[in-house]
C-alpha cells in the first residue's frame, strides 16, 4: 500500500493465518490489504497478541460487504452430507 492511503482497521484476529486468509479474500475482490501484528501474535505474553487486517479507508464499504460474506461462508453447508473419505486407521473418530 502506498503512504498516501488513510489505513483503517477491517478485522482483529488472534493469530496471523485468519487474517492472511481475510486478506486473500479481499484480494480475490481487488481490494488491497495488509496484515499488521502478525510478528508478535504468537507470542505468550499477558496480553496476547492481536493480529489486525488494515484497508484503504475508501474501500471501507466494500471490505466490510466482502468481510460479512467470507466470516459466514461455511454456514450454509450442510456438514452432516459431506463425504470426509476414508480415515487412515479406517475407523470414524467418536463425537465428543
């Protein structure tokens, strides 16, 4: 991103491959981002590190309209029908 964008906060997550994922969702839509803490969020410390997805300011409406769509893309699947394969040891791990 150039210095001549106002950078404003889209997301925080608690560790950098969320966010690197939100980041190429955005891509995906031409809207540049970057990820900010992603160095530190790994960390143990007594504040955990937090890991923010930054954008342009003027692609505020449309980051959050790709944002609200890609946080709930997985709701609509029906789970129960998904064919997971075989498991190696050819046993079905227990509901917990």
């Amino acid at each position: 991103m150039t210095d001549d964008k106002s950078l404003v906060v889209l997301a925080t997550f608690p560790d950098e491959a969320l966010a690197q994922m939100l980041v190429d969702a955005l891509a995906d839509e031409d809207i540049e981002a970057v990820v900010e803490g992603g160095v530190t969020s790994g960390f143990r410390a007594e504040a955990p590190g937090m890991v923010n997805v930054l954008i342009d300011e003027r692609d505020s409406d449309n980051a959050r309209s790709v944002f609200e769509d890609w946080e709930h893309q997985g709701e609509a699947i029906d789970w129960d029908s998904v064919d997971l394969g075989t498991f190696e040891d050819g046993v079905m791990p227990d509901d917990e």
